[in-house]
C-alpha cells in the first residue's frame, strides 16, 4: 500500500511542475490570440465580452451587495452623528432663547408697573399721509421738496416726513392743494434727536451738506461712528424713536451724521399727523397756520 503511494506522489509532482510551467506561457498564448482575434473580427468579440459580462452580472451583483449594505451602514453612522450634534446645538439655542423669554417677559412686567407708577401717558397715534413728491428746489443753499398734498389733506406746518428708511424732514409751509418739506440737510432745519445705544441727547443741525451735525451733546458723551441716531420726541411736535441716520464721523468734536434717506429716490413720503395734548389749538384749522404763511398763489393753484 505504502508503494503505490509512494510511486504515485512521484509520478504527481513531475506533472504539477509541468502544469505550472506551461499554465503561465498558455495564458500570455490564450491572450495573444484573443486581441488578434479581436481585431481580426470586432463583431465577434463584441459578442463574447456581452455574453461573458451577462454571465458574470449575477456574481458582481451578489459580490456587490455586502458593499453596498456597508456603505449605507457607514452613511447612517455619519447621518446619527451630524443628527446628535444638531439636535445638542438645537437644544442648548432653546435654553438660551428661553433666558430671553424670561427675561423679555420679566423686563416688560417692570416697564408695565413703572409706567403704573409714573401715571405715564402713551403717545398719541401717528396717522400718516402718503404724498407724492412733485418738484424740488434744486438750488445750491435750499434743501426742500414739494409734495401733492396741503392743509385740505390735514398736513399742518410742523409735521414729520418719513420715507420708506427713515425720517426725512419737516413740514415747512402749506398750501391748500400743496406743501414744502424742509428735508434734514437744510441750513434752516433743527431736529432733537437721540444716540440709541447712550441715550444722550443733542440737536442735528443741517448746513446744505449731506451729512448734517450732531450738535448740543453732553460733555461727557461717548460718541463713535456707526452709532445709530433716532428722534427724542422732545417738544412734541415729533414722535419719538423713528430712525434718522448713524454717526458717519467724530473728528475734532464734530460729530457727522449719514442720513438713511435717500433724497435722490424719494418717490412717495408719508406726513406723520402727530399731536400730543396742548400743543395743537383745537379750535383752529391745522391747516390755517401754513396757509397763512405760504398761499395758494405760491404754489400756483
């Protein structure tokens, strides 16, 4: 038994060598012959490769399925994670804007009960009047504009004019049919006006220029551009707290103001009826007082 074994594994290894040897120098032959077959006849072979591609189809599919469920196991761990970290970002911006809450809420409370206690009046309501601008002055030392709107509309001298940024002016003269709006820039205009952020007060004065002045400030202001400057209210001819400009420049105590109006585009502005209690002669036309001054002749009507 042990014979016929040992002569069989002699007679095996001779012919592995041989295998080994020729398999090699059968591939490069095999390989050869299929590129002169290939240009030989290209339908040919253009048929093998769709058969041999349609049989192994099955089998790259089968292969590729594992590979595909890893990738989408891989793109679900990667999804979990940006999930957590958004849904911790999601929960801590909760947290904060409830602080906010809070504190809105608790700080509304306490203007409500200061308000209360100071038996503060609340400011009258502002009804504004859409006008059309129609002309300007276009002098070199006047800044006005003129509107299609006058005392039969209920614009009175003294009004504000705002436009779609920001306050633009006064209402310097009344017709009937028509009025004059001194804008900001003017020589002759004078605003009260306040620093949002310091609450310091002071007076923007017009000079003809298109940034006006800051004037009249505390000593002890702190003032810096980009600070944003609203109306104060004083005097009551003007509502409080509708935006004019920021703060353009501070150099050498001169503080320049930049306007959010864009006086080459106003189209349409609207007069702002605001009247606080006393100010306005309940007995007299309100507009009486421009009539008187400007005229109907002046404007032409």
């Amino acid at each position: 038994m042990s014979l016929r074994q040992g002569t069989a594994s002699k007679i095996a290894f001779p012919l592995k060598n041989i295998i080994q040897r020729f398999a090699f120098l059968s591939l490069i032959v095999l390989s050869i012959a299929l590129l002169v077959l290939g240009k030989a006849d290209l339908v040919l072979m253009e048929r093998v490769r769709t058969i041999s591609v349609d049989a192994l189809s099955p089998v790259l599919g089968t292969l590729s399925q594992p590979v595909n469920a890893i990738n989408k196991g891989i793109e679900r761990v990667r999804e979990l994670a940006s999930l957590i970290e958004e849904n911790e970002r999601l929960r801590r911006e909760n947290e904060r804007l409830q602080k906010w809450q809070a504190a809105s809420l608790a700080l509304d409370k306490e203007n409500e009960n200061f308000r209360r206690l100071l038996n503060a009046l609340s400011d009258p309501l502002v009804l504004p009047i859409t006008a059309r601008v129609i002309g300007d002055s276009g002098g070199p030392f006047v800044r006005t504009l003129l509107l299609n709107a006058g005392s039969r509309d209920g614009i009175r001298v003294g009004q504000a004019v705002v436009g779609p940024h920001g306050l633009v002016g006064r209402i310097a003269e009344t017709g009937r049919q028509s009025s004059r709006v001194l804008l900001l820039t003017d020589l002759n205009s004078r605003v009260p006006v306040l620093l949002q952020n310091s609450r310091h007060k002071g007076i923007l004065v017009g000079d003809n220029s298109i940034s006006p002045k800051l004037e009249y400030l505390q000593t002890n202001a702190q003032v810096s551009a980009g600070d944003r400057v609203v109306t104060s209210g004083d005097g009551g001819m003007l509502p409080s707290g509708w935006p004019i400009g920021t703060v353009s420049s501070v150099t050498e105590g001169q503080v320049r103001v930049q306007a959010f109006a864009d006086w080459a585009r106003l189209e349409f502005v609207s007069v702002l009826r605001y009247d606080l209690p006393g100010l306005t002669d309940q007995g007299t036309n309100p507009g009486d007082l421009g009539e008187s001054r400007l005229g109907e002749s002046r404007f032409g009507n």
